[in-house]
C-alpha cells in the first residue's frame, strides 16, 4: 500500500464514516463465527476438543481473510490495475472507524445537552457492552470518554499500522482477531475453553498499537488544547497506571486519556446484571462530565491525525 492509498482510505473514512446500507467484511466475519460457535458444541464435546477448535478458528478466519483479500485484490488488478488499487484502497477504508466512532459520540453528547437521559442511554448501549439502562449522567459520560480511548486504539491505530505494514489483507485479518475477541474472547463458562485463543491472540496484536495509541493520546492532550502540562499528566497516569486494567491493552489509552483529562476512569460497571469492579485509573474527579466527552473527542482526532502522520511516514522511510 502507496501512502496515497493510505491517505485516500482515511478521507473516505472521514468522509463517509459507516453507512449502514455499504456490506461490511466485518459483518461477513461475525456471520461466519456466528454460525461455528452455534455448531461447534455438537462436535467437540470435551474442553480440550474446544480448545483445539477455538485455536483453529482464531488462526484460520484471519488467515482466510487474508487469503481472500490479497485474491480479490490481484483479481481485480488483473482487469486494471486502476481496478486493483481501487479495490485495496475500499477495502482499507472499511478497516478504520474513526468517523463512525465520532458520529455515535455524537449521538451520545447531543442527548445529554438536550437533557435525554434515556436517548443518551440508548446512544451509549451502542458503543459499550455493559449495561446501560440505569446509567445516571456522569456514568454515561465516562462510558463514553472509555470507548473513546479504547475505540482509539483498536479502531483507528491498529487499522493504521496494520494498513503500513500490509495493506488492506494485514488490515482485514486484524479486524478478524479483533471480531472473534469480540464475540467469543470471554473469561465465562461458553468460552473460557473455545474463545480462549482469539482473547489471546487479540491481547499480542494490540500490545503494539495500544502503546502506541497511549503515546498519541498523551501527546494530543498537549496539541488539542494548547495546555503542555497535559502531556505531562497523561503520561505520569500512564506509566504508573497503564498496566492495571484486566486487559493488558486497554489500560493504555484509557490510563492516557484519564491523565489528559484530569478525571478517573475505571471503577464498577454492570455486565447482565452483575457487578464488576475495575481498578480506578486517574488521580481526577470521580464524576465525568459531558464537557469531558468533547474534549477527549477532540483528543481523538488529533490521536488520528497522528498515527496517519506516522503512519504515512513509515511508508515514505520504507
């Protein structure tokens, strides 16, 4: 992939975001786990059988995907290499979801300035999987500013440095990992044994971007305010709370943004109904704000501009 290519792929991000009418390789990836994991139990009946299996599957769909990709991309070269480079720069674009993530932000900020709290609710349940139908307004806000970080990461850094090193088919076999962790990578009694190897694999792919991620956020709490000392106090927050988070990966970008905030993130959400503790990460308030969601929004695209920055260069070096 040429950095126009690259380049090309995020303005169409930025442009057009995620129609919900445009097919989408990740709703074709879901499908095909969809239909394993609701036959899979009929097969292996034993744990080790699922763990054989869950390790297939988590190396087979992202090999599979990038078999398919790289196909369909020479194919299409083979008719006109115009046609080829078209096609890889599309697919590209559907790795990235940095518009589609500010737009359900979006949705989110202007329910709770309009003081609906059930629409910002409904809003949140789109982009976070605990529950939200109690959330009070502070707890929506920092559900939102955790997607943010996290979403910052796994849907705008990683795309981007797997498009660098290559291409689209790199790109859409990480979207693979990142699906089947998803929807099988759970620590509960269905998936502990099946879904254990996508939850693994998905914890090495993002070791990189996620620090990376965290760097960005640090340094876009300088630049999208123009307060330096931000940088300072995400980065302090980061290093001292990165590593708490159960994931070995999330803690990044979420521990950066607390510190780019000023607040704490982190602490007791509810998943069906059943409370889950997290470490608290932040020195700030315990209460978020809305005001919190715009500017760690603001974070976000400039976290975006960065790693399109690096990214491009990476290409131009290489």
């Amino acid at each position: 992939m040429t950095g126009v290519d690259l380049l090309l792929a995020v303005l169409l991000d930025v442009a057009a975001g995620d129609p919900r009418w445009l097919p989408h390789p990740v709703k074709g990836m879901g499908a095909v786990i969809g239909w394993v994991d609701g036959r899979i139990r009929n097969i292996c009946r034993s744990e080790q059988a699922l763990h054989i299996a869950g390790a297939g599957l988590a190396l087979g769909l992202p090999a599979a995907v990038y078999g398919a990709a790289t196909w369909v991309i020479a194919q299409a070269a083979t008719v006109n290499p115009i046609l080829g480079q078209a096609v890889g720069i599309g697919l590209a674009y559907t790795t990235l979801a940095g518009r589609d993530l500010y737009d359900h932000v979006q949705a989110v900020t202007g329910a709770l300035a309009a003081g609906d709290l059930a629409g910002a609710r409904k809003a949140v349940s789109m982009i976070v999987g605990r529950d939200s139908e109690t959330l009070s307004e502070g707890e929506i806000a920092r559900a939102t500013v955790e997607t943010i970080a996290e979403s910052s990461s796994d849907g705008i850094i990683a795309p981007l440095v797997y498009l660098s090193l290559g291409g689209a088919p790199l790109a859409l076999a990480y979207k693979a990992v990142n699906t089947l962790d998803s929807m099988i990578g759970h620590r509960d009694e269905r998936y502990a044994h099946f879904g254990w190897a996508s939850a693994r694999l998905d914890d090495v792919v993002n070791w990189v971007p996620a620090r990376l991620s965290g760097g960005f956020i640090a340094l876009s709490a300088g630049l999208s305010t123009g307060q330096w000392h931000r940088i300072h106090d995400s980065w302090y927050i980061l290093h001292r709370d990165g590593d708490k988070h159960p994931s070995p990966n999330s803690g990044q970008p979420e521990a950066a943004m607390a510190g780019a905030l000023g607040v704490q993130l982190g602490g007791r959400n509810y998943y069906g109904g059943v409370p889950h503790d997290g470490e608290l990460l932040g020195d700030g308030p315990a209460e978020v704000a809305p005001e919190h969601i715009r500017h760690a929004s603001r974070i976000m695209l400039v976290t975006y501009a960065l790693g399109l920055f690096f990214a491009l260069l990476s290409l131009w070096v290489a």
